[in-house]
C-alpha cells in the first residue's frame, strides 16, 4: 500500500481543469488548434451532426460547501 500519490497520478490531475472536445464518432480527443471539418483520428464528418448550444458556466448550479 503506498502511503503517497505517484508521480503519473501528481501530473494526470494538472490538466482536469477543462475537458477536451471529443469526436462524437470515435470519442477520441481532438487535438488543440484549429478543427478542420473532420476528425483527425476517424475522419468522422463534423457537419453530419447539430451543433450542440453551448451552455454558460454561470447558469450551472454548484454546489456549495
């Protein structure tokens, strides 16, 4: 039993601040930069589905402590 986190669980945890777009045909995530109209990894065709509206971070409801 380690008393301590590891050093690849330290790091996994730096960037889970935002989640990445992921490709609705291969769920993989999409590489940052621009987005071209298809999926770098499957090629899935982006405008084969609606855009989903974005939704604003203050109209979510947080918890409180």
């Amino acid at each position: 039993v380690r008393s301590r986190p590891s050093v690849s669980a330290a790091t996994a945890r730096v960037g889970a601040g935002r989640a990445r777009p992921r490709c609705p045909g291969c769920t993989l995530e999409l590489p940052r930069g621009r987005r071209g109209e298809s999926c770098v990894w499957c090629g899935f065709v982006f405008a084969a589905v609606a855009r989903r509206p974005r939704t604003s971070a203050a109209k979510t409801a947080r918890k409180t402590r």
